[in-house]
C-alpha cells in the first residue's frame, strides 16, 4: 500500500506490541514511514481521521462503529466478519453522510478474532458436564450439509447466537460434532456414522442447540437456500444488524 500510495497517508494498529513493534522495524527498515501504532483497532485512530479507506485484518462480529466514523462519507471499509457458529464473511461497506455504513458480502474470509471481543473460546473437554442428563434425541440433517455449506453456514451464525462448533473426525466418514455456548454452559453432541440415515444427538443446558441450528438451517432452506452475496450488514452508532438483499428484510435472532 506504502508503495502504490504513499506511506504518508497510512496508518496501521496493532494490538500486541512486539507484533506492532516487528511491523514498524519491517516497514521503516525498508523505507516506508507508515504510522505503526500500538492500541486497539476497534477505535481506529482518530488523529489519522477522516481516511479513504479502512481494512480490518481480524476478525469481528460486532463491527467497531469507530471505523465508519474514521471515514469520509463515500469511503470503504473492508472487513472480515465473523459470528461464533461461520468464521467468516467478507465485507465491502460504504460509508453514508450520517456516518452509518452498509455493505454486502463480497466473499469469504476466515481471519483470527478481534482481541476484547468473545469467541473461539469452546473446549468440549471443558464445556460437556453432566453427559448422564443430556436429552437425547435423532436427526435426519447431517451435520456437515450445515457446516461445509457456507451459504447455510453463515445463515445459521445470523439466527443462533453464542454457539461454537467444535468437529473431531474419527475415521473415514465418521465423526462428532460438538456445539458449546460457553456463557450459559449449553452443549450439544452428535455423531455422525457413514451410512446412516439419522445420527444420535445429546443436549445439554438452557438452551437446545442443535434444535437451534437445524431450525436455523430449515429457516434459511425455506428462504430458498439465499447464497451470501445477497446477505449484507448496516453499522450504525447504536449497533449493527444484517439484512438479506436490502435494509426492509431484516434479520433478527
Ligand atoms: C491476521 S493478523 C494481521 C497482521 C497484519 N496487520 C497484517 O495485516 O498482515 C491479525 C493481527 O490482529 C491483531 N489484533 C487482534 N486484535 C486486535 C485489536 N483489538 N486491535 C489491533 N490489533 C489486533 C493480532 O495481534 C494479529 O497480529
């Protein structure tokens, strides 16, 4: 970026600082005199402001307003997005007049998470307790036509909240997938054996999350299958919420 745009007119954040600090020698040793700074990105950097441009190199869920507000009205943002269940989406946003943004998403992108928000956080040797009171039931939905399609998956991150896959493969075609909220203690099991036509599913906790995701998988089927190119997202200073094809259908949870 330095070389095509000068490095006067760039300014890059980073959290830790000897990554921080290894990013400035990197630069400066090999003239660009970017601004390297230590701190937050979720705050951007107002000194910098207003900029053309803002490209997250994290992960986010809850996208940081700051960053429509760092830019001029017209200006892009570039962000990868991330829910607990689809890591992740990328997002294209444009900056409006009032300092909201909205944008589609443009493709995919799996980044790691923003440091100071949750997720990735699901250990199934320390979230499945009480395995011996877990209700037990079957499914026909096979775990992986959830997980492996994207389009599916990100409509399932939309609609269930604070639910962590976490998949072992045990041989070929078999395997346990295990759905963890690590904030109400709630899990799930199944397991998937070759062949079958209906799996073993354990839940445990408040909340039934494997009833959760398959009604969040028939929800975005019964839609007609909606491929991620027609999801988008709106930031504004109050929250954020996404929206399939335009503002008028909004999702909620
Ligand atoms: C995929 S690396 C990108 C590194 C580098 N900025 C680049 O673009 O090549 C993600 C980086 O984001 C940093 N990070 C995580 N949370 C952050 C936050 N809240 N503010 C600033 N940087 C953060 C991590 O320390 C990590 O170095």
């Amino acid at each position: 970026m330095a070389e095509r745009l000068g490095a006067a007119g760039i300014t890059t954040v980073e959290v830790d600082p000897r990554v921080a600090e290894d990013a400035r020698t990197a630069l400066w040793d090999n003239g660009y005199d970017v601004t390297a700074v230590v701190g937050d990105g979720a705050l951007g950097h107002p000194p910098g402001a207003p900029y053309d441009r803002v490209i997250a190199t994290v992960a986010t869920e809850r996208v940081p307003h700051a960053w429509a507000a760092q830019t001029r009205p017209g200006g892009r943002v570039l962000v990868p997005w991330a829910t607990d269940f689809h890591n992740g989406a990328l997002v294209a946003f444009e900056v409006a007049a009032d300092g909201t943004m909205r944008g589609r998403i443009v493709g995919h992108a799996a980044f790691v998470r923003l440091r100071g928000q949750n997720g990735g956080h699901a250990s199934p040797a320390r979230d499945v307790r009480e395995v011996d009171r877990a209700r037990r039931s079957f499914t026909e939905l096979r775990p992986y036509d959830v997980l492996d399609e994207r389009d599916a998956s990100l409509a399932v991150g939309l609609k269930v909240p604070h639910c962590e896959p976490v998949v072992r493969r045990h041989s070929e075609g078999a395997y346990t997938l295990w759905l963890v909220d690590p904030w109400s203690g709630s899990w799930a099991d199944l397991k998937h054996a070759p062949g079958a036509g209906r799996f073993p599913v354990r839940q445990s906790g408040d909340r039934s999350l494997w009833d959760e995701v398959e009604a969040a998988y028939r929800w975005w089927n019964d839609l007609g299958r909606p491929t991620t190119g027609r999801w988008g997202l709106t930031v504004t200073p109050e929250g954020q919420f996404a929206w399939l094809d335009d503002e008028d259908h909004r999702i909620d949870r």
